[in-house]
C-alpha cells in the first residue's frame, strides 16, 4: 500500500511556479503550496506474495490498484 500525493498534482504545481519564476516573479514573492490531494494505491500481486488479505473496502476506496 502507498498513500501519497497526487504526482501528477504536484509536478504541475512545480511547472507553474517554475513559469512565474522565468517570467520575473521573486521566489520570494510566491506563496507556500501544502499539497490537499493524496492518493491510496494498493498492489495486489505484492500483497499475494506475502500471503496478505486486503479487505474490500480498502480496495474499494483506493485509488488504483496493480493487479
């Protein structure tokens, strides 16, 4: 299991603030982004190896899961 940010989220939040920087912005000027979207990936395949049971709603509530 892996509860984490949204990369893609994250790396187009860096890619605007790179934007503003080469545009002429201070570094200083640009405000603190706290990531809010996270995201619950599951690996099945890596669970059955290690003879792990996932429950249901947990798979159900993932966002992927690796089969």
């Amino acid at each position: 299991m892996s509860y984490s940010w949204d990369i893609k989220s994250v790396a187009r939040g860096h890619a605007m603030l790179i934007a503003k920087i080469l545009r002429g912005t201070k570094p200083s000027d640009l405000p603190y982004i706290q990531e809010a979207r996270f995201e619950l990936m599951i690996n099945l395949k890596t669970a059955k190896a290690l003879d792990l049971e996932i429950p249901t709603n947990k798979l159900a509530r993932a966002d992927a899961v690796i089969e």
